[in-house]
C-alpha cells in the first residue's frame, strides 16, 4: 500500500458545510482518504507519504458523477445534436438495430473518454450490450451503476407510433439484465455495479414493468427508467391508460426509493407529490430536455423532497455544460434568477453519489471515504480571478483544464490524457466502426 498527498492546493470538499478550504491538503493510503485539512495543520503527516504533490495553483474536487448515461450512444454524435425528438425516434432508435458487442465496447469506451477526461468518475448507464460498456468501464478504470436495456417493442416501429408488444423479447432482454447482475455486479475491485434497466413506461408492457420490479427486488438492487421523457411518451401513456406516466408506474406498485427516474419533463405538481411519497429520486438531464425542447419543473422540484442529482445524458457527456445548462435553462424557462450553483455542484457529486446509493464511499473529500477525486488547473483565463470558487468552477470551467483524475485512489488520467488506452487510436477506431453504422443507417455518406 502506498501513500499519496497533494498539499497547498484549493480543496473543495463537498461535506456537509460545502467547505473550500484554501491552502488545503488531502492524504490519500492506498483508495482511501485518509486526512483532508489544512497543508500546514497535516505537515507532519505528509511528510510521512510516499509521494508528495505540490497542488500550488491546483483545486481538488471530488470526481463528479453523471447519474443518467448512455455511452454507447456516444455513435449518435455529431448528427442528433441538431434535431429534435422526432430525429431521435426516426433515426436513434431504428440505428441501434445495428449495433454489436464489439462496435458497442468502442463507443462506449469513447463516451467514458470523453467524460472522464473532463473529470467525471462515476456514470449510471442503461443501453443496450451492457456487458460492453461493463468491459470498456472496467478498462478504463472509472465506477458504474449498469443495467441492460429491457424494452417489449419493436425499436422500428417507434418512429410510427406503433406499440405491438412482443413480450418475448423483453422476457429475454430481462434475463441478459439478470446475466449482466450475476457476471458483473461488484466486479472490478466493486467499481461496478449492476441495477434493472426497464426502458421507459411506453416501451415496457406492464407485466414487463412488474417482472423488472420482481428482478430488482430479487437482488436487492435499484432500477434506472426514463420517465416522461418525450412528448410521444407521455401522450402514448396519457391515451392507454388515462394517466401520467408518472401515476402509472405507481399504479404498478412500480415507484420506490430504490428507483430512478430520468427527465420528469411532463411531472405536474400531482406526480412530484407521488414522487415524495414513494422516494423515487429524479435523474434530471438538462441539456439532451433543452435540445428536446421541453424541461422539467425544476423551481418546484428544487423545493420538494423528491432526491435530485445531474446526468449527461448521450452524446455530450460534459458535466460542466450540464451543470450550468441546469441553472441557465431554468432561469430562461422561469423568468427568475435562480440562485443554485452550489447544489448544482452537489447534484454531480455528493447528491449524485446518495442518488445512487454510494453517498458513504464517493461523492466528497472526506476521511475514510473513497479516492474519487480530480485535479484543475486553476491558472486559465476563464478560471481567474477566482473568488468563490464552486461558482467560479460551475459557471466557466469547460472541462478541459480537468489535469489529473484518480478513481479509488489510482491515477487513470495524467496531464489531461488517459492512461488506459492510447487515445487516437480509439478516436480513429470508434470514427470507422461509426461511420460502418451510419452507412447501414442510410445517413453515411453525408
Ligand atoms: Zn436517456
């Protein structure tokens, strides 16, 4: 076992006082925290550590986490930014018909590039090949909650309304889920776990919805679901079963505080309440609801007791841009300046670990917790001056000046590179295989 500090750097420690101590240390033996305080009131213990870092002009946080992810997606990008939720069912949906488990490893292990590298440690990520983006989550060296895509309808039929249920099918993509628990849950050093990954409300029947129910309970492990994400979600559940998705997952006795639920953009103050009650948590994903067009009520799910935290979503997996895209959009659809930078911070740190269920070994900087933590450089024009620095952090950083990440107390990106894989090759890698699914997508050559 061998010890680490970095001393004389900027510590933001998202404890329970959100302190920032200036002139900060942190200790790190072995994957733990092991002293996090003042550089000169932990000088005798740093001399102790087998390496010494000097963090002068560096501002420690915690690794942020993303608590709605589909890395796999990451083949969509740079085509679906500029459409809206009718691209999305016309093209996503039918596309990913030809996705396989080896295309499937490189996108994913290009998304975990692309938000690891700007500083984020942990994702929840439901999609298809789950046991891909296991693979590519255990190459890379970062943490993941996974659950396998589990759906009962026909992926193209979606973009004509037609809901023909093959039960079947979804029976089957239930037991891949169950595989994906009983081979991967709390592998790689436990930097991976594995939930139940019931699709959405209108791409599940409800005997599928309750056998996910079932499974999760089964195993004792949570469920990821998207809840009132599209406007043809919630018309499709509105039209068949005379209610809000939201009334009719608790209709299912499908709701509990083991659920999360991403997007809510449709919950009306009605469905917040049945949110409260069961303790289902919220997995709101600001910038894929912007570019959709639509937005939850966040001023009122800011006051509820409904537990929220951030996700990237696909496609762009920059959780600065999330953070600020869900004070910025909020305060654009509200009229009000809402003030909220430092529970954005939260949503993608310590909020978004107790989401998850990880909030006593990741999410802060804090003795005996986990070392999940990320290293800035803080002497980039758009960081200074720098006063209050979570804000300073929220609203400028573009990610970029993320130097150095360390998940579990190992270092996995150095001087902004990632240590796993050489980066172009997987840059040119994932560039091909993505351009062979677009041309079976019809959308290649441009
Ligand atoms: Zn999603």
């Amino acid at each position: 076992m061998s010890t680490f500090a970095i001393k004389n750097a900027i510590v933001v420690t998202c404890n329970e006082n959100d302190e920032v101590i200036r002139d900060g240390a942190i200790i790190v033996d072995d994957n733990k925290i092991t002293a996090v305080g003042r550089t000169k009131d932990l000088e005798e213990k740093i001399r102790e550590c087998d390496e010494i870092i000097d963090g002068r002009d560096k501002i420690i946080t915690p690794g942020l986490i993303s608590v709605h992810d589909h890395v796999i997606g990451h083949v969509f990008k740079g085509f679906t930014e500029d459409g809206a939720e009718d691209y999305f069912y016309k093209h996503c949906f039918s596309m990913e018909t030809f996705l396989n488990p080896e295309n499937s490893y490189w996108f994913a292990y290009a998304g975990l590039m692309e938000t690891l590298k700007f500083g984020c440690t942990m994702i929840n990520d439901l999609f298809h090949y789950s046991q891909s983006t296991a693979e590519a989550v255990e190459d890379i060296g970062m943490k993941a909650i996974i659950q396998h895509k589990v759906f009962d309808i026909d992926l193209n039929n979606l973009q004509h309304k037609n809901y023909e249920r093959f039960y079947d099918a979804g029976i089957k993509r239930l037991e891949e889920n169950e595989e994906l628990i009983k081979k991967w849950h709390n592998k790689a050093d436990g930097r991976i776990k594995c939930w139940v990954g019931n699709h959405a409300p209108d791409t599940n029947s409800p005997e599928l919805l309750k056998a996910g129910r079932e499974l999760a309970d089964k195993y004792g492990v949570g469920i990821h679901i998207h809840v009132a994400q599209t406007v043809q979600e919630h018309e499709m559940i509105n039209n068949t079963y005379g209610m809000s998705s939201v009334k009719f997952l608790d209709s299912l006795g499908f709701l509990k505080d083991d659920v999360i639920c991403a997007h809510l953009a449709f919950a009306d103050t009605e469905d917040i309440a049945i949110l409260e009650r069961t303790g289902a948590k919220f997995a709101h994903c600001p910038v894929i609801m912007a570019k959709f067009g639509t937005f939850p009520r966040i001023k009122e799910f800011l006051t509820s007791k409904v537990p929220m935290a951030i996700g990237d979503d696909w496609v762009t997996l920059n959780p600065w841009g999330d953070m600020r895209a869900a004070i910025e959009v909020t305060r654009a659809v509200t009229g009000e300046a809402l003030q909220y930078a430092i529970r954005a911070f939260r949503m993608m740190t310590i909020d978004a670990a107790n989401l998850l269920n990880l909030g006593d070994e990741t999410g802060s900087l804090e003795v005996g917790k986990k070392a999940d933590l990320i290293v800035i450089d803080a002497l980039r024009p758009n960081l200074v001056p720098m006063k209050d620095v979570i804000p300073s952090l929220v609203y400028n950083m573009t990610g970029n000046e993320v130097e150095t990440v360390y998940v579990d107390g190992k270092k996995i990106v150095d001087e902004g590179r990632i240590l796993a894989k050489d980066e172009i090759e997987v840059m040119r890698k994932t560039q091909s295989l993505a351009e062979e699914v677009w041309t079976k997508g019809g959308v290649w050559p441009e």
